[in-house]
C-alpha cells in the first residue's frame, strides 16, 4: 500500500498497526504548539473485545475499525474495552525536521499496538506491568440511555404538541431504515460497518 512504501521511502519498516500519519497538517499544529509553548500529548487507544485487539495488523482479516456501531452493540454482544495510553512529547525549540518526529511517534503507537497483540496472544495482557501503562475508558451506559430516551421522549411530545405524529412516524421510519440498511449491507459486503449514508452526522442521533 501507499503507507508502506512510504515508511520504505523514509527509511522505516513498514507499519503494521496504524497508518502513516498526515504530517503536513500535522505540522501545521506543530507549529502552533511550538509558538505557544503548549503541551503536547500523543495519545494511543487499543479497542479489545472478548480477549482479541480489534485495530490489529493492517492486513489481518480480522481488523475491525470500532465506529459508534461498534462501541454501542446491544445486550447479547461482548463489551468492547477501549485502553488509552498517553505520552507527553518534549518538543524541542529547534527542530528543524517535524516529519521524522511525527514517523517517529507513530512508530511508538505501531510498537505499543503490536506489544498489546503479543501480550493478548500470551495471555498476560492482565498482568500489571503490561495494564499500568494504560488507563481504560469507562463509560457511564445508564446516562447514555437516558440521554437516548429522553431525546426520543421529546421529539414525540413536539410532534404531538404539533400535530405531526403521523410525519414523525413515516420520517423516523424512513431514516431507521436507511441507516440501518446501509450499515447491514456494508457489513454484508466487507464484515464491517459503513457509517457513509447521506446526512450521517445529522440523523444518527435519530
């Protein structure tokens, strides 16, 4: 891939785990961090379920890219445990190559996913010199399913207060079906969930 050979042309064996990263806008942050003297933190997050990496190799059949989909499956799915670990970068004043310190930081992300799946195959990933490196991400679900509900709860009072029930019913119906078909046909096609269906971001809420 694209990726690879670029790692190649850089002079760094191929990542395996993550994607090489998109330095000139990454740069252009850089920049601004450096002007202002602010921190800079690099942050790294391994997705597991039921014992397995999920953004493991690159080429590995098994990758799953954990969407909203994903993270959210119902009652009867295994949980999906999000680890984050984080690295303050020292950025020197000086530094006159900002592409080889953003190939260099991602080479750590790649060694720390690929030490994960190591740890995960040897079963000692539980162990606490490997987990107290990391900080998993808890997650509050009864909060979000009040959140969910009471969004349902007043859509249908404005609806009724407007006398629109009947178009709430056939608009709810029309994009449950449109979101949900799409998802299931792209994980029909490639086992994994496609999010891209018009107006995503405006109707997933929904």
């Amino acid at each position: 891939s694209e990726c690879r050979q670029f790692c190649i042309d850089q002079h760094y064996l191929p990542f395996e785990y993550v994607l090489t990263p998109r330095y000139k806008g990454s740069m252009t942050l850089l920049e601004q961090v450096r002007h202002c003297k602010g921190p800079m933190v690099s942050i790294c997050l391994a997705y597991i379920r039921d014992g397995k990496l999920l953004n493991c190799s690159l080429i590995s059949p098994h990758r799953v890219v954990p969407d909203i989909y994903t993270l959210n499956q119902g009652c009867g799915s295994y949980p999906v445990d999000v680890y984050i670990h984080l690295k303050r970068m020292h950025i020197a004043q000086d530094m006159n190559d900002p592409k080889t310190f953003m190939m260099e930081n991602y080479q750590e992300k790649d060694q720390i996913l690929a030490e994960w799946q190591r740890q995960l195959d040897a079963r000692t990933a539980s162990e606490d010199k490997w987990m107290n490196q990391f900080t998993l991400i808890t997650n509050n679900e009864m909060e979000c399913f009040c959140y969910q509900i009471g969004h349902l709860v007043m859509v249908v009072i404005l609806s009724v207060l407007l006398n629109r029930g009947d178009t709430f019913i056939r608009l709810f119906g029309s994009i449950f079906c449109l979101v949900s078909g799409c998802h299931t046909f792209g994980w029909l096609l490639n086992s994994t969930s496609t999010e891209s269906v018009p107006f995503e971001t405006g109707i997933k809420a929904i």
